[in-house]
C-alpha cells in the first residue's frame, strides 16, 4: 500500500489558478500516476489543488474524491535560526499550522484505509512536514527538503512501518517544464 504525495502544479494569483504549464504538469503526473491503482484522492480546498486533482482523475480513472482543510498551505514550524526567513509569524498562528498539519498526518497517513494507494494533491510544505512525522524525525526539518510543482512523494508500507520510497520525483516532467514557486 502507498500514500502518493503530488504537489499541485504551477499557478497565478488573483484568481487562483493553474497556469497552462501547471495544467500541462499535472497531465504529465497523471500520465506517471496511470502505474499505481489509486482508490482514493483527497485534496487541499486551495484552487491551485483542486484544479491539479480533478485533472489528474480525469486520466486515472474511478477514484473516491474527497477535499480537506487539513491539506491546505501551511508553515507548521521552523527552528529559531530560520525564524527570519520566515517574516512575520506568531505563535499562535504557528502552533495553528502545525495543529493542522498534525491532524493531516492523523487523517491520511495513520488513519488511512489500508487495502488501497491513496493520492494526496497538497503543497509543497505539508508535503515535506508528512515525510519528516512518517519517519519520525525532527518535522522542523521540512524547510531542508524542496518539492517541485507536480513531483511525486511516495511512502510505502511495509513490514507494518512506513518508508519513503521517493521524494520529490520529477522523471515524468521534462527540465524545461519543471518549476518550483
């Protein structure tokens, strides 16, 4: 059984959508995702995922949809060092996301049916905060990982333990197509 992580593809703002090479990364995903029998999508509520899951149905087949809160944008922490980088955020506002982000791990890695692969469409840093609690290692560590827009995360389950079986692929996406912000 395996939980695809898939990074919405590359979008504009106001409004919120894809662009035509963040549509044409998520045909390419979908084309690579056509491999896994995929039971169950579930999505972020943001425009830019929604739109990236419903494009990659399209091509995979019946799957059980579902949208969720909990797969939305976040920044669910960072050390004291990056604090920075990072602009203006409060505690409060901190200990929000990463309550989310928690609740994203308990709903679809720990609380997942097991008998089928899953697809999460999300972003990049609930990506990488999902790898780092599925390992069980420091989740301040996510801001070390980069996540291209429609790269393939894949925890594997095996032996009753999750395993990362690729981060951040991006074979199914040739160099000029490949974007990151």
């Amino acid at each position: 059984m395996r939980i695809i992580l898939l990074r919405h593809g590359q979008y504009k703002k106001n409004p919120e959508t894809l662009t035509k090479l963040g549509i044409r990364q998520a045909q390419l995903a979908a084309n690579r995702l056509k491999e896994y029998e995929i039971g169950r999508v579930f999505s972020s509520t943001m425009p830019r995922a929604v739109q990236t899951a419903h494009l990659v149905r399209a091509k995979i087949g019946k799957a059980i949809y579902q949208e969720s809160d909990f797969l939305r944008e976040c920044v669910p922490g960072f050390s004291a060092e990056e604090r920075d980088a990072f602009g203006d955020f409060d505690d409060l506002q901190l200990e929000l996301h990463k309550v989310q982000a928690d609740k994203a791990y308990e709903s679809f890695i720990t609380g997942r049916k097991k008998k089928k692969n899953s697809l999460l469409v999300c972003h990049g840093n609930i990506i990488r905060y999902l790898v780092c609690k599925s390992l069980n290692i420091d989740t301040n560590l996510w801001t070390y990982m980069d996540i291209y827009q429609c790269g393939l995360t894949i925890l594997r389950e095996r032996k009753g333990r999750l395993e990362l079986e690729s981060l951040n692929d991006i074979g199914h996406i040739p160099s000029k197509y490949r974007t990151y912000l």
